[in-house]
C-alpha cells in the first residue's frame, strides 16, 4: 500500500496548507481518507478530479470532510462529469450535513439530496470491504461520531486513529499494525480537555502499547509546536517515527517510506 498525505494541518488549515486528507493506494485503486479543508485542491495537483474510487470519512468536523461540497460541485457540474455515483463511507449523518453544508438556504437544505453524486454508506463498529482494502472501524473518544480505521491490504495494515482521545477503540484498530497514523494536537499537560485529542505523548504510548511497526505524526494544529509534539511522541515510542508533512509519500510495509 502506498500512503500519500495530502493535507495534515491540525483543526484548520495552515498558511499553504491543507487540513486533513490522506491517499490509499493498492491494486490500482485510491481511496482517500478524509477530505478537510483544502485537500482537494492538493489532490488535483497530483491526480485528475474524478480518479479516486472511494471516500471514506473519519467524522464529521469540517477539517476532515468539507471539501465533500466542492467534491459535489465537479462531479455534478463539470462538463464532462464522471457517470458514475462515488463511494462515500461515513458516520450516518453525512447525507443531511452535507446537504446543509451545500444549499443556499433552508428550503433548499431540507429537499437538496446528494446522492445522485455519491453513493452512501453509513459507518458503524464493523469491518467493510472498499475495493481492495478492509477496513475495520471503531467508535474513538470526540465530540461527535468519529470512527478510527484499520486498513490492510496485501498482508500490511495502516491503522488511522482520526480524532480522539485514548480510548480502547484506539488500541483495537492499532494493535500490531505495520503502521499507525496518529493525531497528536498538542503536548501533554494533565488539564487537557478528556476525549478529543491525543498528546504526543499519548500517540507514543499508543504505538508502543500496541506493538505498531511505525508512527506517522499528525494533525499538529497551526498553534502547536510541532517539534515539541514529535518529541514526545518519540521519547514514549522508541521505534521509528516521523512528523508528516504535506506531499509525504509511505510505502506501508517497509520499513522505510519514500
């Protein structure tokens, strides 16, 4: 599997740079992984609009899916639209949210559907087959309904925690994964607000709890020290990890990326 991130800034996005969105790829097929703010864009800037094959969204905040609107545009106004519905898992929300998210007004909000562009699929604590990957997905400790997600493919598995807080969802999708994706928002203090982010040292402790084979750093909010952020989730790991950017490239099950 190759792992493309294609936006890791925390909460917003940055100055130049995309919210939450990362590229799947296996067997000829890309799925991506969350769709925050900007990550639309970045994709264009690497594949055409309408190559992806399927959407599959963490939760429901706008840093993870609001690019879904945009999305909806090309695909149903374009001149030469795609003639097929796109995939899109996601907590069971997502048709009205999305709906609300796009109309002009309410009139609009209550009768708008989606879904002659994207073909739904309600999330929930089971595993699910998306073209050559299973996927398992766990409730996680946020605000909201929020799933992370355990992808394996080909004998390797990327396990993603999307946005929480320590909770034994977390451990289940991570145990043993080749490699784990983890949010980390901020660093850790005992006054952090409970069951909505990771602190670097958390995401550490969690990869080295759970066996995982590589940790990849995240969702670093603009505000935060990113450096300070890595290094404790370094000092509780111990294996290899990164601070991911924007453009990296991972070939999960080496055990080094590109």
């Amino acid at each position: 599997m190759k792992l493309t991130v294609l936006g890791c800034s925390g909460s917003i996005p940055g100055p130049g740079a995309a919210a939450s969105g990362y590229l799947v790829e296996a067997a000829g097929f890309r799925l991506v992984v969350d769709f925050g703010n900007g990550v639309f864009a970045r994709y264009q800037q690497l594949h055409g609009p309408f190559t992806m094959d399927a959407l599959l969204l963490s939760h429901l905040h706008p840093d993870h899916c609001i690019d879904v609107t945009a999305l909806y545009v090309a695909r149903r106004y374009h001149p030469e639209p795609p003639g097929d519905r796109l995939p899109l898992y996601a907590p069971a929300e997502a048709p009205s949210r999305f709906a609300a998210a796009y109309a002009p007004n309410e009139l609009e909000r209550d009768t708008l559907d989606l879904s002659d562009v994207f073909e739904f699929h309600a999330l929930g604590e089971k595993t699910v087959h998306i073209g050559p990957f299973e996927v398992v997905s766990a409730p996680v400790a946020h605000p909201c309904e929020a799933y992370g997600f355990r992808i394996s493919h080909g004998g390797v598995t990327l396990a993603y925690t999307g946005d929480s807080g320590p909770c034994p969802g977390l451990d289940t999708i991570v145990r043993g994964a080749d490699v784990l994706l983890s949010e980390a928002s901020w660093t850790h203090a005992e006054d952090r607000v409970p069951d909505l982010h990771l602190s670097g040292r958390q995401a550490g402790e969690l990869a080295a709890r759970a066996g995982a084979g590589r940790l990849l750093v995240t969702h670093v909010p603009p505000w935060t020290d990113r450096e300070a952020v890595f290094a404790e989730a370094q000092a509780a790991y111990g294996g290899p990890a990164v601070l991911v950017r924007e453009g990296d490239t991972f070939t999960i099950g080496e055990s080094h990326g590109d």
